[in-house]
C-alpha cells in the first residue's frame, strides 16, 4: 500500500469518527425532551425555513453578480431587509453608526494627533477609540458632568466636529473591489453572514436573566445624574463589576429599545469572526482563514453571546485584538515596536471590560511577554520612525483601566470584586459595607484524586458531545458545538502526517502559538475541574485559539488530503451548529421576531415593560416612579422582572442571594441601617410573592409597624411603601400594619417562592 493511500485511509477514518461522534451527539441531544419539544414548535420550523432562504440568498448574490462590490451591496440588501422584516433595522442601523464614530475618533487620534501609520487599520482605530471614549467618559463622571446626557452631547459635539474637520485622517486603504472570491469562499462567507442574520433575527426576543439584571440598566445603575462614581446603594456584586463596556455604551442605553445595546454585540460578533480571520492568516491562506471564520461563526459558546448586553463579546474580541498585535510585532520586527503598544494597551483594556479577564487575558499576554523575553525580542526605540504614538495608546489604556478600576474601588474598597475579594482582602484590601467577602467555589473540595478525575472526564464528555446534567445547565447555552471533538480528530491526523516544515519568522510564529495555546489549555481544564458553576462563555478564547492552532496544525502538514478532509467534516460540523445554534440561546427563545414590516424600526421594550407591569396590577405604582428616574426602590419580588421599573432598582433577591449579604436581614435595625446606606426612597412589594412563613413577609411588617415604611399605596395588591429611617411606632404606624395586612395579597402557603 502507497504512503499516499495510507493517508486517503486514514482522513476517511477521520471522517467516519466525526460523522460517527455527531451521530452519537444528536442521539444524546434528541433525548432530551426540551430539544424535542422545540424542534416540533412552529416557530423553530419557521426559523429554519428562514435560515435556509438566507443562506441560499446569500450564496444566489455572491455567484450572480460578478464584482465584489456588487456582491456587497446585495448582501446589505439581503440584511436590511431581514432586519427591517424582524424590527432590528433600526437598532442595528443607530449602532453601527455608534462604532462608526468609535473607529473615526480612534482614527483622527491615532493619525492625525500621534502620526501613527494609517495602514494599520480599522482595529487600531477601534482600540484607539474605544480606550479613549472610556478615559473621557471616566473624567467627566470624575468632575461631576458624567451624565448619559453630558455624554451625549459630547459625542454628538465630537463627532460633528471629526466630520467637519477631520475627514482627512480617514483616507483610503482600499475598498476590495479588486477582490476575487472561490466558490467556496463565497459559500463560507454566506453561511457566516447566516449566522450573524440568525441572532439578528431574534434580537428583540432573546433578552436573557443577565442582561435584564445589569446589562440593560445602565441607564439606571451607572447614572444618578452624576456618573459613574456616584454610589448608587446597590449590593449586588454584579454592580460592581468592571463596567468597561457599560461605560463606554452608556449614550445607547437610555433609548427605548433593549436592542440598541445588545446590537452593538452583534456588530462586534463580526468583529470577532474577522479577528478570528486576521489571526488564521499568519498561519494559512486565504480560503483557509475563511474557513476558520466560519467555523467560529458556527460556534453556539460565542455567537449566542451576540444578542446579550453582557461584555463577553467584546472582551473576546480586545482579547484576539491583543494576540494579533503580539503576533504582528514578532512578523513585523522588533523596529515596529508600535505593534506592541497595541498588544499591551488591548491586554490592558480587556481588564476593564469583565473581572475573569485578569485571569484569562493575563494567560495569554504573560506567555507571549514571556516568549519575547526568552527571544530578546525587546523594543528597538528609535529605530524607525512612526512609533511613538504607540506609547499614547498605551497609556490611554492604563487611565481606561485606572478609571473602571477606581469605580470598583469607591464603591468597594476593592478594585476587583466577583471571585478575587477573598484573595485582595487577605493582602491588605479592605472591604467596605455592606459587601461581603465571596470565595472561588471548587467542585472538587472533599473529593479523591479517583472521584475528580472522573469528575472531570463526565465534564469533558459534556463538553465534546452533550452538555446536560446539573453543573452544564450554563454551558448548553453557550455550548462549544460539535467543534471540539472535531478539532482534537483533526488535530490527531495532523500530528501523524505532519512535517514540521516552518523556518524564519512564520517558526517563530507557530512556537509563538504554542507556547501560549498549552498553558491556556491546562488554565481551562484546570477552570473545568474546579468551577462549581462552569458557564460556556468562559471558554470563548479557547474556542478561537484552538482552531487557531489545530487549523494551523492541518494547513503544516502539507498534505491536501489532510486539509480536505477536514474541511469535508467539517462542513458536517458547521450544518450541525446551525441545527444546534437555532434551538439555543441565553434566554430559551423560541425562533425569531415575527415578521412584520410595518413598525418604526424598533421594538420598544420599555413600553412592553411597562404594559407587563399595567398586566400585573402595577399601573398606579409604575407612574409613581417614572415621575423621577433617579428614585432609589428596593423591590421585593420576582427576580429579575421587578428590576423593569423606571428607576435604580435592586431586588430582595440582589442584598440576600449569593452575590449579596444575607446578614443584612436578620434583624430589621440590620435592613433600616442598609435602607439609610441605599439611601432608598421606597421598598416596592410584589402581590403573592411573600407571606407569613418568609423572612421577607415578616421584615416588611416590622418595617411597617415601626414606622420605618410608610405605604403609599396599594396597587391591586402590591405594595409601593416610602422609607423613613427615622420613623418609630405610633398610632399611625399600628394602623398602617393593620392596613397592610387586610390591603396586601399574601403568598398562599403551599405556593414555591
């Protein structure tokens, strides 16, 4: 038997393993009667019938008309008209637009003010951009002018300004109109653009827990009137967070659509896919990286991230935004030190946007710092020209993360919270009230090395087939897909038929990949193993770098039936993710938006919210306090639909859940002093949530009795109750309890909480 034949039979076993392992995980998807059930609702037959016509669309444009520009505006078309049909046009439209000003701002002080080269392009611009928005958004709030309609206005000033004046900077770098796209680029590039239009298609309706409980309440939990460093009174931990994203979003947030904020995700999902392409070219050709970027498309762990307004989008993208300058530098020479500006200052603005990066991005930009070390591979200053202004962005970076960080600190003591509290306050932080101190939780506590080494492999079973059970209910929602085990299949062939035939500057780069990949991949077993509650979305740069790495691995080995064959199960792959990617997303939507084509564009889901609210008895107390979107209302109630009032909310469940301070309502001199603290208005209680077995129930009426809440009013039994820290027992008071008892709809006592 020929070597050659040796290897056609050992790709088709390949082959026959993927197809055999998607075979085995749709058998273990279709079991679950929660797959099932929603692959026989008319909304998910409709959404792949829409998909299906997409996608034909897409490719039908990209073969008929022979320019790329013609391609181009047929496939906007194709969008505009999908976006218009699902009432995302809109929203979509206003937010590119918003970017658009990040990468012109970026660009005008790159260029213009630093003399930065204009060829390192529209991802310069934006890390340029979006660093510096954040360092003025940061220094108004600091001077007391940080509202979300100072900031407005400036970005209106700023940008008519950058129109009138600085259209200069902009230049041209070349509109690809030269370009000449394969037949199977072009159908990778319309799976892609299927992919995006999928999560577009249900912008309006994928709102998830998250997003509602901070992510669209900026407006409310960043801003009373003053900026960012205000305290606001709240103790849920996740208001606390590095607010890097949230900050520089905050001019969206006071729209009345969910939608302008979470489309900004959508947008930067492009971002990250095209990074993702960026990356794969120091590695491979052309239609190669496509192939990459299509295969990330098909990642449920980063697109159902698309339609949140949490920050794992864009950290993931400042994140590949950070490796590429990294591996410019190493291409470009140690004279372009520039590029490594760029790396330092995107690793740096990572820290801002999500707690979790200080481990994850550090992971990877301290392996490369290293490398460069190892390498004496150090700045060459002075030696070509065009650099210095590297040196602005960087520093920009560090008041970016300076001004997030000291938001934490104010608030907190801390200038991290979530999981490093513990390790800060045993090296000398100290927390403030009414915080507490919260651990890293480990699964693997009390277990023997037996029991953690199965645990693990039950995991990563999860992880490669079917991520069900207890602890995978938060990654099937941001699953990996079928991706994983198809790249440790492919990963294997590689390595038996590779060459290892890399020399000069592109070896550099392959050692550069693994000597960052490996240690990252032992960071996230290591997360894998230990977390109690292990979310998908914090393996999103795994996913990226192991492609990367293993799609690099296949390209090396210089044999094409290597490559075919994986772009042949793959294409399996990408048609299992489109399966899998439907039925999913952050809050269990059910197929898309419902067409309509009359609308304004947008779907309001402050006036939705407010008509739920009117559903549920809430009319008279909602008006109370949308008079005044700086009132202070601590609800009790369902969690998180209470925090849809027009105000700065925080629920019962925020001060007692996990992530606040249970001691705080032990005693009612505990929760009269948090109230005093909150400086809260008024303590909202929602009818039947409560009754006489809940702590709840009795602290409200002890509150009542002593004169600390004094009702309002009661809106079809709910309670709207003013704060009175000094309040005492009176006549008054007696027969406010009395009141509260006849006039509030109590929990009936076989009902769940």
């Amino acid at each position: 038997m020929g070597r050659l034949q040796k290897h056609k039979y050992g790709v088709l076993l390949f082959m026959v393993f993927s197809a055999a392992g998607i075979l085995y995980s749709l058998n273990q998807i279709l079991n679950q009667e929660v797959f099932q059930w929603i692959m026989n609702q008319r909304e998910y037959k409709t959404m792949m019938a829409e998909t299906a016509e997409l996608f034909a669309a897409f490719c039908l444009s990209g073969f008929l008309f022979p320019k790329s520009r013609q391609k181009l505006v047929a496939a906007v078309l194709i969008t505009a008209v999908f976006l218009w049909a699902h009432v995302a046009f809109v929203p979509v439209l206003v937010s590119g637009l918003y970017l658009a000003y990040i990468l012109f701002f970026g660009r005008f002080l790159r260029v213009s003010l630093w003399r930065l080269p204009k060829g390192d392009g529209v991802v310069s611009d934006f890390l340029t951009g979006a660093v510096f928005l954040i360092v003025i958004f940061c220094f108004m709030s600091a001077i007391g002018i940080g509202s979300i309609g100072h900031l407005t206005v400036f970005v209106f000033i700023s940008g008519g300004i950058l129109l009138l004046s600085g259209r200069s900077c902009l230049g041209v770098e070349g509109n690809g109109s030269g370009l000449a796209f394969s037949g199977k680029e072009i159908f990778l590039l319309a799976f892609l653009l299927t992919m995006v239009c999928l999560q577009a298609g249900r912008l309006n309706i994928a709102v998830d827990y998250d997003s509602l409980w901070y992510g669209v309440r900026s407006r409310y939990i960043l801003d009373n009137g003053h900026g960012i460093y205000e305290n606001l009174g709240t103790i849920g931990i996740v208001y606390t967070y590095s607010k890097g994203f949230e900050v520089l979003t905050l001019p969206l947030s006071q729209l009345p659509s969910y939608s302008f904020v979470t489309s900004i995700n959508l947008w930067l999902s492009m971002g990250v896919l095209f990074m993702g392409y960026k990356i794969g070219r120091f590695y491979m050709k052309r239609e190669q990286a496509v192939f990459l970027a299509a295969l990330l498309s098909g990642v449920p762990g980063i697109m159902n991230m698309a339609v949140t307004a949490k920050s794992d989008i864009i950290t993931l993208l400042v994140q590949e935004i950070m490796l590429y300058y990294l591996l410019c530098y190493i291409k470009a020479g140690q004279k372009s030190w520039r590029y490594l500006g760029y790396g330092t200052a995107a690793f740096l603005l990572s820290l801002t946007l999500k707690p979790t990066a200080l481990i994850f991005s550090t992971a990877v930009f301290g392996m490369g710092f290293l490398y460069l070390l190892g390498k004496f591979l150090l700045p060459r200053f002075g030696a070509e020209g065009g650099n210095t202004g590297g040196v602005a962005v960087v520093a920009g970076a560090l008041l970016a993360l300076g001004g997030i960080w000291a938001r934490t600190q104010v608030l907190t003591g801390l200038p991290l919270t979530s999981v490093f509290s513990s390790l800060l306050t045993r090296i000398g932080f100290h927390l403030k009230y009414p915080f507490m101190v919260n651990t890293i939780p480990n699964s693997g506590s009390g277990m023997s090395l037996k029991e953690r080494t199965v645990h693990l492999a039950n995991r990563l079973h999860g992880f490669f087939f079917c991520p069900v059970g207890e602890d995978m209910d938060h990654v099937i929602l941001a699953w990996g897909g079928f991706l994983l085990y198809f790249l440790l299949l492919l990963w294997i062939v590689s390595c038996f038929y590779g060459k290892n035939v890399d020399r000069g500057k592109k070896s550099q780069l392959s050692v550069f990949l693994k000597v960052i990949y490996i240690p990252f991949l032992v960071v996230n077993l290591v997360s894998l193993g230990m977390l109690t509650q292990v979310d998908g979305n914090y393996f999103m740069l795994f996913y990226v770098l192991t492609a990367v790495y293993v799609l690099k691995a296949a390209v090396e080995t210089g044999e094409k039936t290597v490559w075919r064959g994986g772009v042949g199960a793959g294409v399996w792959v990408l048609m299992f993710a489109v399966f899998f990617t439907a039925m999913t997303s952050w809050n269990w939507s059910l197929g898309f938006t419902p067409v309509s084509f009359h609308h304004k564009g947008y779907y309001n889901h402050q006036e939705a919210a407010r008509q739920d609210m009117v559903s549920k008895g809430n009319g008279e107390i909602w008006d109370i306090l949308a008079a005044d979107p700086e009132t202070r209302l601590i609800a009790i109630g369902d969690h998180p639909d209470v925090l849809a009032f027009p105000c700065n909310v925080q629920s019962y469940d925020d001060i007692t859940g996990v992530w606040g301070n249970v001691a705080l309502v032990k005693k009612m001199d505990y929760f009269v002093e948090f109230m005093d603290y909150a400086k809260s208005d008024y303590v909202y209680v929602q009818a039947g949530y409560t009754g006489e077995e809940n702590r709840s129930y009795t602290l409200v009426r002890d509150l009542i009795e002593w004169g600390k809440l004094v009702p309002v009013c009661y809106d079809n039994g709910n309670l709207l109750a003013a704060v009175e820290v000094n309040g005492d027992y009176s006549e008054k008071s007696a027969r406010a309890l009395t009141e509260f008892e006849q006039c509030y709809i109590k929990k009936k006592a076989n009902d769940n909480q």
